[in-house]
C-alpha cells in the first residue's frame, strides 16, 4: 500500500493461468514478432544470423512447454492479476 498511499482503499493479487493458444510454434513467432514491441524490437536489434538463432530457441521453448499436442500450440502460462480499488 506504500506505492499507492491513502489513494488505495484495498489491493488484491492473485496468481492466475493464461493459455497462449495459436496454430503452431511458427505461428505463435509470426504473430509476436510482428505485433508485440518486445519481441519485434528484440529481432529488429539483430542481424540475419541472430534473428535464426533467437527464432529457433524461442521455437524450441514453445514446442517443449506445449500441452496441446502435434497439430496445435497450447502453452500455460501464469500472470499476477493486481486489482487496486481506489478511495
């Protein structure tokens, strides 16, 4: 409550899963690649070499983290949902 002071009436945290659902690894790499800041930026600072190399360690962490089996990329993930109620 420090961050926030007499502004916050309550804060609440509480561990959830997120489910990152696309068609395959490649798709999941398309997609951030070209929509997500981070990612895109982080492929945008390498050269040719270091883009394939980053593509395939990220490729490879999906494949391994997959629950969804061979024709689909299921991966769970876990976020902290913070809920602040204002005065």
């Amino acid at each position: 409550m420090r961050l926030f002071g007499r502004n916050a009436a309550d804060i609440r945290c509480e561990r959830k899963l997120f489910n990152f659902r696309y068609e395959s690894a490649a798709h999941w790499l398309q997609i951030f690649r070209e929509f997500y800041g981070p990612t895109h930026k982080a492929f945008a600072a390498l050269d040719a070499a270091g883009q394939r190399t980053l593509a395939e360690a990220i490729t490879d962490l999906l494949e391994q983290r997959n629950v969804g089996g061979r024709r689909s990329l299921v991966v769970p993930a876990e976020y902290l949902e913070v809920v602040i109620v204002k005065q």
